[in-house]
C-alpha cells in the first residue's frame, strides 16, 4: 500500500497505471518515461511486468563466443574492434582453429556457441557454410547461433543470393538462431551520422523478418549512451514491438551500453547506472509481447547485471568465455563467467537460478547429460 500511495504522487502515474492494468503503451509514453529520472517506480512496474512473465526465475546459459574474424569492409565510428586487412591487430580465424575452440566449448558442457565477426570482403561464402557444417557434425550437441543481420546481408551479396535464399542454406548447414547484433538504434539520421555503411535500420527488420518466416529465432538488441534521443529508443522499441507482433519470432531484448575507448567518440563518457536501469526497465515496459529481457553482463557491469534482475531483466547471459568486441572498446568485465559465479550473482539477487538453452528450454544437469525440458 506504500508503493501504491508513492506511485500516485509520480507525474508518470497515468503510464505506470497503464502497466499494471496491463495496457500497450504509445509512442509519447515512452518518450515520458525516458525524460522522467523516476527510476524507482518506473522499476517498480518493470520488476511486476517481469515476475508476471517470467516469476522468480533469472536465466543463464553456459555459451562460448567466437569472433572469426575483425577484419571489416565497415568501419562504424563506435566500433572498436574492427580493422582494415592488413592492419595491424587484424586476425582472421582459420576453419581448424574455429572448430577447435567450438569442440573445446561441448566438452565443457555447453549448449550453445555464438558467433559473429566483421563483414571480411574475401571469405567466400562457403568459408561460412562449411563452418557451421563442421561444427554441426563435430558437435551435433550444440546450437549455434551465429551472424547478425547486417552479417547475413553481407553474405547474401558474395553469394548473389537472396537473403531468403541465404538463410535457408545456412539453416542446412547448421545455423539454429540469430544473435540481435547490428541493430544499433534504427534512426536514419543516427545511423548516417555513425555508421553510414551499414545495413539500414528497415534493412535489418526486414532480414529478421526473412529468418523469422523460415522457422529461425532471434534475438534483438539496441546500441543506446552515444548521441541517440530518448525519441530514438522509443522508436527503436515501437519497430521491434511491431516486427514482433507479425512473427513473434524474438526470443529476448538485449539493450547495449556503449562503450566509447578505442573509438571515434572516445571524447564521449560511457553510460551512467541510471542511464543503464532506465533503458532496461523502460524496455520492459514497452515490448510488451517480449518473454525476455537480458542483461549482457559483459557490457553492463556484473554488479549493476545483478541489480538488473529487480529492474526489468529475467536473463543474465551466460558464462560466454573469450568475448573480444566489447572489450577491444575498453571493459573491464572479465572475459567469462563461471556457473558457480553466475548461480552466485542470482541468488545474492534473491533470484532463482535457471540454466536454459538458447530457445529457452530449461537444462537439467544429470551425470554430465543435459536433458532438455520445456521451461
């Protein structure tokens, strides 16, 4: 009765009542919420959208990244880790030394590998298919989850196929899901200013789309701390909502903390903890249709990911193990995670610890098996 008494003095009360009555909220709502520094009771009502989704219940998953390549024919001005071939600090993996990291990955007890690299202007597109073929067969126990959007475009080019087309040859080869990488925020002006060689905003919807239709989760995300608006991310949100609402294709909403080193907007200061919790409770407020919001806790910060799990967010990431493009920008978050140390920062949360697989099925451990049961 307290809280409820504190939400009645907040200036956002009418949208906060929405929340809780359990009504969509508009475009001008989440620009509101965003220009409100009520952080408490704006995640107050995210933590009540959360447990009415996803109860007590904070996911984890025991994953491996692996970044093939850095070499880029892109070179976004907030990106850190990409390079020009022949550059210095420019790497390009070879096929015996991707499949070695992925068969090291199962023998560890993973249950899903996630690759993504820059869009390198020489690989063929085979290079891609025989990668997730060998790794299909060699570990036909893991999932894969590999290319962002702006990734499967590039591909569809060097193979003269439609991008239709292309996702259905990866799907054969392997490919299980898509991560959400590429997103960056969808607004015209924002991607001309920072990335203007990229795959458009509408583009990448329309390759999510593409893979939706063809049985392919995803994931999606939003690069937020750099010059957006708060009109920018609720835009962003609303374009995601909408996609969802046609294909219910998303697995989960990742939002993205900039980080400024090592970039062209190294002048620029990395988001704050509020910045942070506003953009995860306020995106799960907004995405309605949504089962999961995730904290990448290699971005965000392990202690504010913990804090996380009582603002929005019902997914912790997983154990990842030697992530590069983000720390090329500058973290400091370790590389991996141990179960032990992921089961430790949910329940310290007052959260009950869930291991899943990448669609979301609850993992259960038993003699070193994974036996795999509907969450």
């Amino acid at each position: 009765m307290k809280m409820e008494k504190l939400l009645k003095l907040s200036s956002i009360y009418d949208i906060l009542q929405k929340v809780k009555d359990g009504e969509r909220l508009r475009y001008d709502d989440g620009v509101r919420l965003f220009k409100s520094n009520d952080i408490l009771r704006i995640g107050h009502l995210a933590n009540i959208v959360r447990e009415r989704k996803n109860g007590n219940r904070a996911y984890y998953i025991i994953n491996r990244h692996i970044n093939y390549s850095n070499i880029c024919k892109n070179r976004c001005r907030f990106c850190a880790f990409s390079r020009d071939k022949g550059e210095s600090g420019s790497y390009a993996m070879e096929m015996e030394e991707i499949l070695d990291k992925a068969i090291i990955a199962a023998e560890e007890g993973a249950t899903e590998i996630h690759i993504v690299g820059g869009l390198h202007p020489e690989l063929p597109f085979d290079f891609y298919v025989k990668m997730l073929s060998e790794i299909h067969e060699r570990c036909p126990g893991l999932h894969i989850q590999a290319f962002t959007a702006v990734e499967i475009e590039h591909l569809s080019q060097i193979a003269r196929l439609s991008v239709r087309q292309t996702l259905k040859e990866l799907k054969e080869a392997g490919l299980g899901s898509l991560p959400g990488g590429g997103a960056e925020v969808f607004s015209p002006y924002i991607r001309e200013q920072l990335c203007p060689e990229k795959l458009s905003g509408d583009g990448w919807l329309q390759v999510m789309r593409e893979a939706h239709n063809l049985g392919l989760r995803s994931n999606a995300t939003m690069l937020y701390g750099h010059i957006e608006t708060p009109e920018d991310i609720t835009n962003h949100l609303i374009k995601l909502r909408e996609l969802q609402d046609e294909t219910g294709g998303f697995m989960s909403f990742i939002p993205l903390a900039f980080h400024p080193k090592n970039t062209e907007l190294s002048n620029r200061s990395g988001t704050t903890a509020m910045l942070d919790l506003k953009v995860i409770s306020i995106s799960r407020l907004m995405l309605d249709n949504f089962n999961h919001i995730k904290a990448f806790w290699i971005m965000l910060g392990i202690k504010l990911s913990q804090v996380s799990l009582n603002f929005g967010v019902d997914d912790i990431d997983g154990t990842v193990r030697e992530e590069k493009i983000t720390h090329a920008a500058g973290a400091e978050t370790p590389e991996s995670l141990t179960v032990q140390e992921i089961i430790k920062l949910i329940e310290e949360a007052g959260r009950e610890p869930v291991e899943r697989d990448t669609l979301y099925n609850k993992a259960k451990r038993d003699k070193e098996e994974i036996i795999l049961q509907k969450a």
